[in-house]
C-alpha cells in the first residue's frame, strides 16, 4: 500500500471515530450534515456565501413546516453552541491527520492543487460523506460473525434474509452458466471498447474510472499499458483499476456473456451500469463506503478476492468487522452503501469482477 493510501485509510479512520464522538457529545446525524452543508457554501461563495449561510442556513422550520422570525431565534444559539462544541472535536482531529501526513511525508503541494481547483471540497472529499452520511440500521450486522455461504438459494430465501436488510451473503457457484467465465479478460475489455469509437470518451463524461494506486489518468490509457504489464510478468509494475460502463454498444456485448443473477427476485429492476473492476495481487480499493444508493451484487469471474467488511460506527457495540474470501464463480450481495469495505487482490490468476445494482 502506498502512503498515499495509507494516509487516507487512518483519515477515515480517524474522520469515523470524530462522528461517534460527535454524536454522543450530544449531536445528531442531521446536525452533522447541516454544519457541513452551511460549511460548503462558504467554500464555494467566500466570504458572501458563509454569510448567506449564517443568515439562512440556520433557519429551521416550524413544526407546520415554515420558518418564522421566533423559530429562528430560539434556534440560532443552540446551532452556534453545536458549531463551537463540533469545531473544538475536529480541532484535534485535525492536528492528528497533519501529523500523520507529516510522517508519512505526504505531497502537499499535490493535495493544495487539488483544493484549488475544486469549486467545493464537499464535492470530492470522502470525510465529507461520512459526515452527511445517515445513520445505518445495525440489525444489518447485528450478531454476524461470519458472511453465510449458499451453494443454492432461491428467491423466497434470498428476499427474507439479504436482498435488502444489507447483511451480506456469498452465492457460490452462481455463475455456471456464464460464457463470461471464458471470454472476459483484460483484452477482450481493451478490444472491446476499441472497437466502438467514442466509448472512452463516454466513460470520461458519463462513468466513472477508479485508477485506485495507479499512475493511470483515464480507462483508454489503462488499456494502453504493454501486454507484458497486462500479464503482470516480473519487473512490471503492478496494477489494479475499476470502471462503470454507460456505452449501450458496449454494455449490450458484456450482457451477451453474463445474466441477471438467478436469485435475484422478480420484481426487483437491475441497474443500466455495469461495474468492471480488475487487476493483479495486492490492494484493491482502498477502505470507502459508496455513495450508489441500491445494494449491489458482484461475480468473481477470475481470480480471487478478499472483502473486508467494518460496519459503520454507530453499530459498533453491537456489530463486528468480518471478512470473506470471494472463490472464482462466486457472487457476493454486499450493500457497500452502508458496510466499509477494502478489497485485497490474491495472488495467482488476474481478479475480474463485474457486477451491478438492483432495487
């Protein structure tokens, strides 16, 4: 893992402990999100927007659902207390990840760019979500010690126990059917989008790429790396990337070669992405919680994968974190909306992983 990495798994770390302490100081989810909404507007405004926040932000409605001149008054001194006891708990917080990127000898020349150049840090900083993220219900981890493995399972099943309480599962052996076990890898990917022209341009403006540890800056340049590096031969330098396709050229190949997981209930709708992540031995994704908004599925079509899963920290008196190694052919059901989750890549063939959303 590089430093850079390492940095950014102690800050959530650190940014998930400031929460909790937050909240039983006395704050609520909602109040944490508001400070850091008002917050926004005056990165985005200066000076203008944090008064615009100060004098509106704070507003809260009555209960009749308006905002009136005494509502606010009675307000305004319990937000400002909340603000000074939620700025004294960061202060230290703070002072603690300076000192941790000094050690690590972090670039800050790089992360000072990256501030400059983004109109709100709210848009882009991963505490930020964490902050504003709402509560999770805990009976979704309460008492697992181990994610359960299923070598058949059927709808009824899969509907009561996982498809939407978020307690993850493994469905072993669910890709069988699946000509995709032969045909994806890294240069059916590559030849793929090369045949379409405009499809890397679609996922520059319309998907996402995830260059995790890499030096890549787009998917076509990943695509372009040498076939030696491709085949994770020796000397070459290691790689590991994910992507979310919304070319319907390409997404209408891919789906010639997968299918709706058989478990997945009826009435349920999948999502239009598909999610692509792939690479060689070594870290994955770096520790995050998403931001889809639907659980997810994902099939291991090659390779070998461990998920570690930290539930959020307002179960963890009654939750515990787990992992679970993902075999080719399986599926895992995760809802990485609410679990924490990194991935650690095993060595051996190339992990391939697609997957996608459901409602």
């Amino acid at each position: 893992m590089t430093k850079a990495a390492k940095v950014k798994e102690q800050l959530v770390r650190e940014l998930i402990r400031l929460k909790r302490q937050s909240c039983r100081s006395g704050l609520k989810s909602g109040d944490v999100r508001q400070v850091f909404l008002n917050s926004c507007a005056g990165f985005q405004s200066g000076g203008s927007g944090r008064q615009a926040s100060d004098d509106q932000g704070t507003d809260l409605p009555s209960r009749n659902g308006s905002a009136n001149s005494s509502d606010t008054r009675k307000v305004r001194p319990i937000w400002r207390r909340r603000l000074v006891t939620f700025t004294f708990a960061l202060i230290p917080v703070l002072l603690g990840v300076l000192y941790v990127c000094h050690r690590a000898e972090y670039d800050w020349e790089d992360f000072m760019n990256d501030v400059r150049e983004t109109p709100c840090i709210i848009e882009n900083n991963f505490f930020i979500m964490e902050m504003a993220r709402p509560l999770a219900p805990c009976a979704m981890c309460k008492n697992l010690t181990k994610v359960p493995t299923y070598y058949l399972i059927d709808k009824e099943e899969f509907l009561n126990k996982h498809a939407y309480s978020g307690r993850p599962a493994i469905i072993s052996g669910a890709t069988a059917n699946w000509t995709a076990m032969e045909k994806f890898s890294f240069h059916f990917f590559r030849d793929l989008y090369r045949k379409y022209p405009g499809s890397f341009d679609k996922i520059e403006d319309e998907c996402q790429f995830f260059p995790y540890n890499t030096d890549f800056t787009s998917l076509e340049e990943a695509f372009n790396m040498s076939d030696d590096q491709a085949a994770m031969r020796e000397g070459e330098a290691g790689w590991y990337i994910g992507w979310s396709n919304c070319d319907q050229r390409v997404q209408t190949e891919l789906r010639k070669h997968y299918e709706r997981p058989y478990f997945i209930p009826p009435t349920s709708e999948s999502s239009a992405l598909d999610w692509m992540f792939m690479g060689g031995p070594g870290p994955g994704a770096d520790i995050h919680i998403d931001n889809v908004d639907k659980p997810s599925w994902q099939a291991q079509i090659s390779g070998k994968k461990t998920w570690q899963l930290i539930p959020p920290p307002e179960c963890e008196d009654v939750c515990q974190a787990v992992e679970v190694t993902v075999n080719k052919g399986d599926i895992i059901i995760v809802d990485t909306n609410q679990w924490y989750h990194k991935t650690t890549i095993h060595p051996g063939e190339i992990s391939i992983t697609i997957g996608s959303e459901y409602d």
